[in-house]
C-alpha cells in the first residue's frame, strides 16, 4: 500500500528540516494520490527538477514505493525551463504537487530512477 501524497510530502519536508534545507509545498495537490514534482533551487538561477519516475523503473515488488527521475535533460537547468515545464505539467493535470527545496549543493534526498 502507498502512503498518500499528502503524508509522504509532510515527511520529505521534514527530512529536509532536518538536513538543514529549506522546503515549502508550492502547490497543493490530490491528497491522496497526486503527482509530486520537487524543484531543487540551487539560488544561483538554476534548480533540478524531479518528478514521477515512469512505471517501467518499477519492479512489482516495489510497486508502492515512490521513486523520482530527473524531468529536464539538463540538471541543473534554467530556472526559466523548470518553470515552463511545471506550468504544463499543471495544465496537463490539476492534481500535481510542485514541493521547493533551497539548496546550493542541489541536495535532494530522494530515490533517483536514473535513465
């Protein structure tokens, strides 16, 4: 069984207190089982952008876990481009969350599918 959205994010930002990272919830999605797309900013114009790592990086076994995969080919990208890849993937589904994480080491504290 998956956690829902709403929990697994209040513990990401946790996680990242503890770090000694800042992080804010951007945009509120589905509670329950929303998308979740965490931007990375580095504070020097740039930021990585992480969302839903596809199904296919999934074996069954795993199937409730939540794993990201980088979203631009770039990381760290633009901040321009991250903001113009969240403001489609809001227009594609209103559900998304969009969690901001402050980081100049562009920490991020997630489980990366890599490519």
């Amino acid at each position: 069984m998956r956690l829902k959205t709403a929990l697994w994010v209040a513990a990401y930002l946790r996680r990242c207190q503890v770090e000694g990272v800042f992080g804010v919830v951007r945009r509120r999605g589905a509670e329950e089982a929303g998308a979740v797309f965490v931007r990375i900013s580095r504070l020097d114009g740039t930021s990585d952008l992480f969302g839903p790592a596809p199904q296919s990086a999934f074996e069954a076994a795993e199937s409730a876990a939540r794993a990201f995969a980088p979203s631009l080919a770039e990381q760290p990208a633009p901040d321009a481009a991250v903001e113009n890849y969240l403001a489609r993937e809001v227009k594609f589904d209103p559900d998304v969350w969009i969690v901001e994480v402050e980081d100049r080491a562009g920490r991020n504290f997630l489980d990366i599918v890599r490519g």
